[in-house]
C-alpha cells in the first residue's frame, strides 16, 4: 500500500500521485499518521488490527475511517457507531444484523463486509471494503440528472445485487441514492448497494426488531405499505424505491416531496406523481413516452399491482429506451456502448404514441388489495405495454356511492393512524 503525506489517503501499490493532493505517493510505512485533537482515534489502532487513517464521513448512526489493515495490508472503510447509538440496545441490534445479512450477501453489486467488532472504547465498528468513488446523491446534487444509458446500467446492478437478497426474502428498506455507491471506470459505474442495517427479514425464523406500526426508511423512496408500518410488506417496496431513484435521476425531482416527514409519507399516501415526461420543461435528456407507463405500474399503492421484482423494473426502463434484452445483458455492456444504441433508437422512440399506464384507482389505499382499489379490476397486462384501465366510477349506482363513503372514511383513519405513529 501507498499513503499521501499531505491528505492520509491510501492507494494501491501500483498507484503513482493522488489525485486530491497531486503529491507523490509513498510507501504507507513511511506515511505519518497526523493526530486530530478532534478525534483521538486516528492514528490508533482499533480492534488490535485496523490502524485509523482520515475521517471519512459522518453520519446519525456513527462516523466512518478509512483505515489500513495491518494483517492483509489493504484499506477498509471503518463504520464506528456514536456513542449514544451504541448504548441502544435496539440500534446496536441493528448494527450487528448488518454485518449478519450482509456476511449472507457476497456480491459484486452489494459492498463487502469484513468484520464486526467491539472498539475497546465503548462503541462498535463495522469494518467494509473501501470503495473509490462516491455515493449517488453526491453525483446527483453535482449533475442534478443523470444519462440515460448511466441509470439503465446502474438499475441493471442494483437489480442484480438485489436480487439474490430477495431470493433469501430479505428486503433492503432503506434504498436511497445515499445507499447506491459508484465506483468510476473506463466502462461506467460500478454499482454496489450499501446500508442493509434496516433490511427486513420475511422468513419464517426471523428475528423482529420494528414493532407493528413503526416506519423504517426514508420518507422520499417509501412505499405505502412502508409507510404504514405494515407488516405484509415485502421485496415489491424495493421496487418503489429503485423506482423512486430512477424518477430523480430522470427528472431531478422526487416523485413525492412535502415540507417534512409526515406530509411526505401523506403524498405517498393518497397522490399520484406527476408522469417522468411532465415532471421537466427542458430536460437535459429526453425522456420517452414509454417510461410514464413503466413509473405508473412502479407506484402503484397496491404492490401486487406492481412490478414483480427489481429485474422487471430494471428491464422495462431500458426496453422504454429502445434496449433490446434484459438487464443482465445490459450490465455486461460499456456505457458508451449503450449510450450509442439508446441515441440510435431514441428519435423513433420519442415519436410513438406513449402506452397508458395503469388508474391510481385500482392501486389500493390499504396495500395489498385491502383497500379501495379492491373494488376496481386490475390491468391485464400484454407483452408490450401495460393495458388501459377504466378510470371513472359510475355515480348512478347505490353501491358505488356507499363504498365511496365508507372509503373515504377509511382513508381519514388510515391518514390519522399513520401520523400518530409518526409523530
């Protein structure tokens, strides 16, 4: 390993000057470790094994090092819970459970965790690989949207990284561009998901940490059942997450915003985002008809109405872009290469007739079909696009009108519960 003498950062021993200093790099033996009267554990060696470089981040649930491992000589990416956090027995639980899930989840697209240990100092840490590169709220509040053939590729990893996590039943929970990670090369991003601390665990023999009615995740990517604390909730509230991500890399916006938690997970509730395509006057990258259809069914309040896993999310995206295949082709692509077909196709694309995405009405206030979208049909769906749905209920039959009152007052309860619970 190679060390900055000026910013502390550590490289390969391949690598020649760092790109943040533009100094030349030395041996790491040779690299002093520079104290901060801020933080008594850099320079010191934690766990008897990992010497404390540099600051990396910090967090509400703890600070991260970068950090060299004395026994393998690499980098790795210290996660040290705050000390208030590790005197929560429920947090401290939850900690733990991420190095747990995450030791089952060994993936190219899911960070690799390496060790959980007691720091000597009252608190824990977390050891991970460490990842060049940056999360993508960073590239986000940088470039505000992103190309198109850059969040077919990165929805195309996640999908796959995911995917092995929700054959185990577990449901990451917290998908937000905080926890999407890029790693820059030549060929595009290399994406892994990180943070599995909230994840959801539907077998059987599991474990509960979150009581009946409690919210986990962030408010902007959570979907109905989420936010009601619903205990049927399953994989399908990471698809309305990686669906919400998608969304602000299209549009720069969240699909559903408000001024605080609770007026958010109320938009979430009851609203329906306004379409990819009217969401930007000008954007950036045009946006094709087709992915209002795919972004309807994708927030659908009822999650058997929407797409049935990451994969089809991911592979209904590109197919809107003019991709031929599936998201497991894709990722095996250069973005360049993917850029070139989108650009080829996209004129045709953007001059077809947009496909009709399915009524809010047939979503379900209550989550899986426990609401008023019960009493709507569903879509049938064909091989092309998602199929038309009657939007308008009939005001002359009686039976209309009770279930319109009895579902109204369903819904207030259900609004009154859920801020209850929040606040």
């Amino acid at each position: 390993m190679k060390a900055c003498p000026d910013c502390g950062r550590l490289y390969p021993a391949e690598a020649g000057f760092c790109p943040i200093d533009g100094r030349q790099l030395i041996n790491v033996s040779q690299a002093p470790v520079a104290s901060d009267a801020n933080d008594v554990r850099i320079g010191q060696v934690i766990c008897g094994a990992y010497q404390v470089r540099r600051v990396v981040a910090d967090g509400g649930m703890g600070r991260v090092y970068e950090a060299l491992d004395l026994a393998q000589r690499r980098n790795v990416a210290l996660k040290v819970l705050h000390p208030d956090v590790a005197s929560d027995s429920v947090a401290l639980e939850r900690f733990r459970r991420e190095f747990e899930v995450s030791k089952l989840l060994v993936h190219d697209h899911i960070v690799d965790v390496i060790d959980f240990q007691a720091t000597g100092d009252g608190s824990y840490a977390l050891v991970m690989e460490f990842l060049y590169g940056e999360e993508l709220r960073s590239a986000l509040k940088r470039e505000t949207v992103l190309a198109p053939a850059r969040i077919v590729r990165m929805l195309s990893q996640l999908a796959i990284g995911l995917d092995g996590a929700h054959a185990r039943h577990l449901v990451h929970r917290d998908l937000k561009p905080e926890n999407v990670f890029l790693c820059q090369t030549r060929d595009g991003d290399i994406v892994k998901v990180l943070d599995f601390g909230s994840v959801k665990d539907k077998t059987d023999t599991a474990k509960k940490l979150t009581v009946m009615g409690t919210t986990i995740g962030s408010p902007y990517y959570m979907a109905p059942e989420q936010a009601q604390g619903l205990d049927t909730l399953d994989h399908r509230a990471d698809v309305w997450a990686l669906a919400a991500i998608a969304y602000e890399c299209m549009t720069g916006r969240v699909p559903f915003s408000g001024n605080n938690g609770p007026s958010i997970l109320l938009e979430i509730l009851t609203k329906t985002p306004v379409m990819p395509t009217q969401a930007v006057t000008n954007p950036r990258f045009s946006i094709p008809p087709a992915i209002d259809g795919v972004m309807s069914k994708a927030f659908q309040k009822n999650a058997a109405l929407r797409w049935s896993s990451v994969g089809e999310l991911a592979d209904r995206v590109g197919q809107a872009y003019g991709l031929s295949g599936s998201h497991r082709d894709w990722v095996a692509r250069t973005q360049d290469d993917l850029a070139a077909t989108i650009a080829a196709r996209l004129p045709e694309i953007l001059n077809a007739p947009a496909a009709s995405g399915p009524s809010d009405l047939d979503g379900g206030f209550f989550g899986d079909g426990q609401g008023l979208g019960s009493l709507v049909p569903g879509p049938t769906e064909t091989d092309s696009a998602v199929a038309e749905v009657p939007t308008t209920i009939p005001g002359t039959d009686s039976k209309w009108l009770i279930f319109s009152v009895v579902g109204a007052a369903l819904l207030v309860v259900a609004i009154a519960i859920v801020l209850l619970f929040i606040l």
